[in-house]
C-alpha cells in the first residue's frame, strides 16, 4: 500500500475530560488502530443517471459492514436527511448513532424530497453530546454548517466534524477556517481530542488548509493536526517535498478529478501514525472518490 507512516508526540488526556463521557460500548474502537472514512455522496445534486440512490446507500453501509472495512466512524458530506435517516436505520442495528446538520432546510426538490440538506457524522458506539456549529461568514450561497458529536474514539472522548468549506477561491473559505480551527483548538486545550474529516474544497498548500497542517509542514502552516495522507510518498511534489528526505508533505492522493479536496486531519497529540487510499471513483454514488483512514493511536 503506499503508505508510510510519521511519528508523532502523544498526550494522555486528563481524567476530568474523561468523566465527562459514558463508559464506551463494548463494539466501540480500543486504543490502538481505528478505521475511518470520509465521503461527499453528492446526494443532493447528482440526480441524474449514472446516479444510483439504492447503491449510494449500499455504499455507505458497506464502509459500516464488521465483515468489510468496518469504520469506526463516517464523515458524510451532501446528505439528504432522508438519505441519513435510512442509514440510521440501517447501521443502528450495528451499533451506531450520529447527527445530521442541515445547510438547506428544503433540500434539492428531485433528490432531497423535501427533506433538509446537509453533512453528517455516524459513529460506532453511544454519542454524549452533539452540537452544530456554525462557520458561515456572509456571502455563501447556502450556510456552512457542521455537524459535531462528542463519543469515544480509541478510549478517548473525541470530537468528530463532518466539514464541508465553501468552494470559492479561499476568501470565504479561509475565515470559515480560522472559525473552525479555532473551535478545535479549545476543544483540544480542554483535553478533548479531535477528529476532522469532509470536503474541504481546497488543495492541500492553500491558504484555507494551512489552519489545519503542523506548522513544520511549511507554507505558512499553523495547524494542530496530521493529515492522513500526508505521509504517502508516492504523491509528494519531489521539488518541495523529496521522497528521500521528507518523511510528511502537504500532499495526498486526488480525491476529485485530478484535486485532493477532501482529507481527515487527527488532532497531533493523540495520534502515532496516519495512512489513507481513495478508491477509485463510483460513478453511481458520487463525484467525489471515498477515502478510507486508518490511525494508530497511543
């Protein structure tokens, strides 16, 4: 696979952030290696064929199936409320629970039904809090909302975001980051650590991005978090970044055409290693290539 992984420091959170959770269900991730995924299912705009609305949903339950990737956590973008609500029902029985934020409350009239419009969050186990916050910065053409739960990840009370950044040239898009980043960051100075995942409409050296990279990830980075597919060299830039002697890069494999737009970024201190692959594109489900993560925590 064409991973490598990159060491980083590890923080134990404090028992006061500990308490604050119920004890994590038996199905729930063990501190060691957790399976993510992130996936804008495009179902409020690829109506038309080759767009399949019974294999858009197969395809997100498969990425829940014990038998398969079983991930501990997805991150969905562009979901119908009806689209989520009908995963709920299929992925409750194993074990999940999660929250749908809404950015369009009457959604795509052909897809959406009438139904909401938004991202979502789907996590293995009982979830202790859920929040929507609000990154709209004025001038979007449809609020910039995520939605948050508050659960256990690998023994540990974790955060989890579905984002989806505006798609503009950065100007919208970098202050809905700095809101975002900043939310992290007290989550993460509160003990909490933090898990963000979604569609966030910018290739990895953007401006937008650079509120989510280590700072030694160059360029302007003054993140708190490891990308997950940072550390795969067969798509570091060899001029900025040369396999031989760079062991993280800004970079990643495409996820949209020939642009990496979507990512997973794992708060820095509660992670030992990343590595992530985007399979190959479903023209039935989306535009979007699914990316799977998989993390090795302390």
């Amino acid at each position: 696979m064409r991973r490598t992984p990159a060491a980083l420091a590890v923080l134990t959170l404090t028992a006061a952030a500990l308490s604050v959770l119920a004890p994590p269900a038996p199905r729930a991730a063990a501190a060691g290696t957790v399976r993510l995924t992130s996936y804008n299912i495009c179902g409020n705009m690829c109506a038309a064929p080759p767009y399949d609305r019974a294999r858009r949903i197969a395809a997100v339950v498969d990425e829940a199936d014990p038998g398969g990737w079983a991930a501990d956590q997805l991150f969905l973008q562009e979901v119908c409320e009806h689209q989520y609500r009908e995963l709920l029902d299929r992925l409750g029985p194993l074990g999940y629970t999660g929250f749908h934020s809404a950015t369009l409350p009457g959604g795509n009239p052909t897809i959406c039904e009438g139904y909401a419009y938004g991202n979502a969050v789907l996590v293995r186990g009982p979830v202790s809090d859920t929040a929507e916050l609000d990154l709209t910065v004025g001038g979007e053409r449809e609020p910039i909302t995520v939605p948050r739960v508050l659960a256990s990840l690998a023994d540990r009370p974790t955060w989890s975001c579905s984002v989806h950044l505006y798609w503009d040239d950065g100007t919208l898009a970098v202050p809905e980051a700095d809101r975002l980043a900043a939310r992290a960051h007290a989550w993460l100075d509160d003990g909490f650590a933090v898990v963000l995942g979604g569609d966030f409409n910018h290739s990895p050296r953007t401006d937008t991005l650079s509120r989510f990279y280590l700072p030694e990830r160059g360029d302007g980075a003054h993140g708190a978090f490891v990308e997950a597919d940072e550390s795969d060299p067969e798509f570091f830039d060899p001029a900025l970044c040369p396999p031989a002697t760079t062991t993280a890069c800004r970079s990643g494999e495409t996820t949209f055409g020939p642009k990496k737009l979507d990512y997973v970024f794992l708060s820095a201190p509660h992670v030992l290693g990343a590595t992530a692959d985007a399979l190959a594109l479903d023209a039935t489900v989306s535009d979007h290539d699914l990316l799977r993560v998989t993390a090795t925590t302390a």
